[in-house]
C-alpha cells in the first residue's frame, strides 16, 4: 500500500542547532529510494508502506547513535485505495483552485 507522510523527528537533549540529524534522516530516506521533499519543519515522503515506516525506524536508530538521549517524532499520514494520488497531484490540486 502507498503512503504520502509528513515526518519531523525532533531529538531531544543535543542543543539548539538539529540540521545535522536532518542532514542523517534525508540521507536514509534519500538511500532507500523514497521520493522526499524537505520543507522547513519536516520532510514529505512518498513511498510503500512498508519501506517508509522501515527507513523511519532507520532515521531513528541513526539520531540516536548520533547521540541524541530522547527523540520526539510527529507522523502525520494518508492512503488512499480508490487511487493513485502523488505529493505532486496534491499540490496540483490545490495550486488549479487558486488560480
């Protein structure tokens, strides 16, 4: 089953600056083959189910060996049966009604 996600793994205890775990997690999502786009509080993924929620499991085993003691991580989601829809289409959509 495909899946859109919007993920932010936030690690908790590390200081103020977090792009370098950012930079770890779109490195994952980019070496499992999942179509991503960064924004400026988390990352959209496109991808298999199965294959999404692995490499997440990935970027939080990496934010951890990189140190972080806690991690905090927002998932929000969408399947669709009736269709297949892409990160792109959705914003297609939206973009033609403003128009």
């Amino acid at each position: 089953m495909k899946v859109i996600v919007d993920l932010c793994i936030v690690p908790i205890g590390v200081g103020i600056s977090l792009s370098k775990y950012v930079a770890a997690c779109e490195e994952i999502l980019t070496q499992a083959g999942l179509k991503t786009s960064l924004h400026a509080y988390g990352t959209n993924i496109e991808g298999e189910w199965e294959e999404v929620f692995t490499a997440i499991k990935r970027c939080h085993e990496k934010v951890h060996e990189m140190g972080a003691p806690r991690i905090t991580t927002t998932i929000k989601m969408g399947t669709r049966t009736d269709r297949d829809q892409t990160m792109e289409d959705k914003i297609q959509s939206v973009e033609e009604k403003l128009s």
